[in-house]
C-alpha cells in the first residue's frame, strides 16, 4: 500500500461511518435550541459526510404553516446561526428531507398524522423504519410527548429497526420529581432507548478527560489523595438570564447547572479507570462518585453552600441591570442565579481531598475549566531564603472559551542568584488540530444515531445526583436568603464565596489568569538569596 493510499485510510477511520438510516422527528421544532443548535449541528454532520443518505427530518410544533414553509423558513436562519458557511449545494440536498407536521403535543390526532408522515418518508427516504425522537421542549411536555408516542406505538422496536427518545434537561425539578419521570418514561421505553443528553459532553475537551487521564501515564499515577490538595470547577457565565427570566424563577442556578453539567464534570474528573469504554461500564464508574459524595446535612449546608443574586454592575466597561429588573423576573425574587459548593468525595482515591465547585450568570468573564491543585512541596529546602512560600503546582482543563489544557510549575531563571519563575506549558486545541464548525451537539446526536450512549445519563445517575442536590434544596427553601442581591455583575460573586475557600487556606483560580503561577511572575519573581 502506497504512503498516500496509507493516508488516504487513516483520514477515513479519522472521519468515522455514516450513521445508519433513520427518520429523526424533533419536537419543538419552532423553538431557539432547533433552530440554534440542532439545524446547524445536523448540517456540519451531513457536510462532514456522518449523516447517511437515507435520512429525513420532521418538524413537530405548534406554529401552522406547510413543510415548504418550514423549509424556506430554516433556509433563512441557517444562515444566521451556522458558525461556519453555507455550501449551497450540499444545503439544497438537506432541506429537501425536512418534513413538518403543526399540532398539539397532547392531541393523540397529531401522532397518527406523524405516524402517517414516518410512513411516508420511508417510502421517499428510505429510512428504514429507525426513529429518532428529539424532545426540544418543555419540560412538562416530556412524560406528556412519551406516553403519547407509546399509545401510538412509534416506538416500539420490531425486527431490528431501532427506536429512541433524546430527552433534553432539566430531566426532572428535584429528586421526587426526577424519580417520577424516570417511572413514567419506564412504562414506555426501554432504558437503552432513552437518551439524556447534555450538551457539555459534546465538548472536545470534556471527552479528552478520559483520554487525558487514562492515555498518559505521567498523570494517573498523581491523580488521588496523596498528591492532590483540592479540585475546582467553575462555569461562569458573563450573560445574565437574558429572555429566559420566567424559566429561570423556577429553575435557579443550582437546578439549572449543577445536577447536570457541573456533576458530569466531577465524575469524569472523580471516577475510577472503567474496565472499558463501554458505556455501561463508563456510567458504572460515575455512578459510584456520586454515591460516594457525601450529602450536606443542614448545618453543613449552611457553611458549605453559597446562593447569590447579582445586582447591577459594569460589564465590558458598560452598566447592566440586576436580576431583579431583568424580564419575566419578580422583583422581589429569591431565585439564586450563583451557587457555590464544598463537597467530599468519600472514597479511597479522593478521601480529604475538597471539590469546590461555582457557576453562576453575570460574572467576571465567561469560563468553564476544571483546576487540579496539587500539594506544595516541603519547604525545607526554602527556609532560609527570602522565598515565603512556594506555589502549588496545578493542571486546568480549559473547557470553554478556548478548549486546551494548561500545566503550570516553578522553574529556576538563569543567573547567578537562585531566582523561580513561573513556567506554563500550554496546549491548545486549535493549535494542533485546527478548528472544525461546531454547536457542541453534533457528536451527541451521531452518538444517538449510532446507538452510544456513553455520553448520557443513565437513570441511576439522575437520581443519585438530584439525592446530593435535594438537601440544599429544601434548607433555602426553609430560609429565604436576606441579602439578595449580593453580589455585583461583573464581579466573582458574592463574599461567602471567597471566604468558602479562604478559611481553609486556599483560594479560587481566576480564569482571566492562566495560572497562579502567571499570576506571581506578574508581579515579580521569586528571588532566594543563595548564589550558585
């Protein structure tokens, strides 16, 4: 085989496979995540060649008008929210299988007419009976849109051709809630039909976790108690709650975050080596983190979790207005829109080891990275010099704005006099492998296609993760906070947030620094007064 042809190989299995026939049906086709996130991600798999040719598209909403209208109408917003460009040619050949079908998702009529439809596009498509369903609505229609496909029998698998439910967050209001949905969508699905999804995990870095911590034999073996001193994930968001203010009043930021993306984060970061990657034995792994985290009783809650509200605020050098004057926003609310956490992980890897977690909207800078701190090193060797103290060496995992990972160490700058600086080794995702047009959904729907669900939750998971949530939940709702709002947009929140950190001698990372190493270079070097 020649060089090329070697290449030529290699760039295929890079690519991967079509994903096999199916008709996907997306309910709430209307809405901001189809036309966002689901159209553009469905477009970049069909360009890059994922999607197969025997695939179709139906729209389900409410809004009346004809499948050449709801063509014409996602032909003009493509254009809007593609991050990368429109190939005419290969867009005329994707909206030719988009279909639509206007109804009432509680109108058993509208699942015979979308039966019907199915029915047809088979017979244009070639679909071959493979199904997928993509709840993009509200969650209340969730339990209301499964019963309904099962009364239809839409989804009952017969002869192979394979039938299943994408089911989009929040799976569930607390955990009374999310047992109960888990219940119902029993009664119709099987639990491999069923897929949660969250859209982080689309993330090429949050799926590099795994790679990074079980291809790399440098770093697993420090990965535990012994090394680490804590662990800290931050999602901050520079937006506030912008037109989403009457969901918002319901959900709050630790509903809106934490049992979902922050806690997925966690357990890739937490969990043991799974015997495989399969995605049974991947969930097994996460799973058993979020059993060993240890629930806060209510006085632990108390001074291990941290709500705010933010206020007004300078942002970009430009005014904003606090939560309580956004839209669809009581003005008297009590909704947190920051939340931050001290958890223990009560296991023989992570045993002592804190994992502080923080999210929130209308903060400094948009980040999401996970920050590895390990132990200082004995000062001994240190102690008559002028150096205090000497900086923790720590591993970030930049998740987004900028997808890359970043290790930082003290090094010695040349000279006569002992002088330590700080080193960053940076590796950057675009860098090295350039940089694709991507909605953060296009692997989780070809993993839906495929049949992986490795990237999801598993029903176990759900609920052990609402168990750890619950407590928190039900102390604010007994004590209404009193100081809302308190803290500042544009700011990292309020001061018990700081201060969940600092009584125990530790300090956030700031995102807008690379690293505390960075941070002390800045303002000058570690100087020992020992010539060599």
């Amino acid at each position: 085989m020649t060089q090329s042809s070697d290449a030529a190989k290699v760039s295929q299995e890079t690519l991967g496979r079509p994903a096999p026939p199916c008709a996907m049906v997306i309910f709430g086709a209307g809405g901001d995540l189809t036309k966002r996130k689901l159209f553009p991600a469905l477009y970049n798999l069909a360009k890059g060649k994922l999607l197969p040719q025997e695939f179709a598209i139906i729209g389900v909403s409410r809004e009346q008008f004809s499948s050449d209208d709801f063509r014409q109408r996602t032909s003009q917003e493509i254009r809007q929210y593609l991050t990368g460009d429109v190939e005419q040619a290969s867009w005329d050949q994707f909206v030719k299988r988009l279909y639509y079908i206007p109804g009432d998702f509680k109108d058993p009529e509208l699942y015979k007419k979308l039966g019907e439809t199915l029915g047809q596009v088979e017979q244009e498509q070639n679909t071959q009976g493979n199904r997928l369903f993509y709840l993009a609505t509200s969650p209340t229609f969730f339990p209301i849109v499964v019963k309904q496909l099962g009364a239809a029998k839409l989804t009952e698998e017969q002869n192979g051709k394979w039938k299943r439910v994408v089911i989009e967050k929040p799976f569930g209001h607390d955990l009374e809630s999310a047992v109960a949905l888990n219940h119902e969508i029993g009664q119709v699905l099987a639990e491999n039909q069923v897929y949660r999804i969250d859209h982080y995990l689309g993330k090429e870095t949050v799926q590099n976790i795994l790679a990074f911590r079980f291809a790399n034999g440098i770093f697993e073996p420090v990965w535990n108690r012994r090394y680490v001193d804590h662990v800290q994930v931050t999602v901050a968001e520079e937006l506030g709650v912008e037109l989403r203010g009457d969901y918002y009043e319901h959900a709050g930021a630790l509903r809106d975050m934490v049992p979902n993306h922050i806690f997925q984060l966690i357990t890739l970061t937490a969990m043991e080596p799974p015997i495989s990657f399969d995605a049974q034995a991947v969930h097994d792994e996460q799973t058993k983190i979020l059993r060993a985290i240890q629930p806060l009783n209510p006085e632990r809650v108390l001074d291990h979790a941290v709500r705010g509200q933010y206020g007004e605020g300078v942002i970009d050098g430009k005014p904003v207005q606090g939560y309580r004057s956004e839209v669809n926003v009581d003005q008297a609310s009590s909704t947190e829109t920051f939340v931050a956490l001290a958890l223990n992980i009560d296991n023989w890897r992570w045993a002592g080891v804190p994992f502080y977690l923080r999210t929130g909207k209308r903060l400094a800078t948009r980040s999401t990275e996970i920050v590895i701190r390990f132990r200082r090193p004995p000062f001994v060797l240190f102690r008559k010099t002028s150096v205090e103290k000497i900086a923790p060496n720590e591993l970030v995992i930049n998740i987004q704005p900028n997808e890359g990972i970043s290790l930082s160490f003290e090094a010695k700058i040349p000279g006569p006099i002992v002088r330590l600086g700080a080193v960053n080794m940076d590796f950057q995702y675009s860098d090295y492998f350039g940089t694709t047009p991507s909605t953060g959904y296009e692997t989780l729907l070809y993993d839906c296609m495929m049949g992986d669900p490795t990237l999801f939750q598993r029903a176990d998971m759900v609920e052990a993760s609402w168990t750890i949530v619950q407590p928190i939940l039900d102390l604010w709702k007994a004590l209404p906070p009193r100081d809302f709002p308190n803290y500042a947009a544009g700011s990292w929140g309020p001061e018990q947030a700081l201060e969940l950190l600092r009584r125990e001698g530790r300090e956030w990372h700031d995102p807008t620094q690379k690293s505390l190493s960075l941070k002390k270079a800045a303002e000058g070097m570690s100087v020992l007064g020992t010539s060599i």
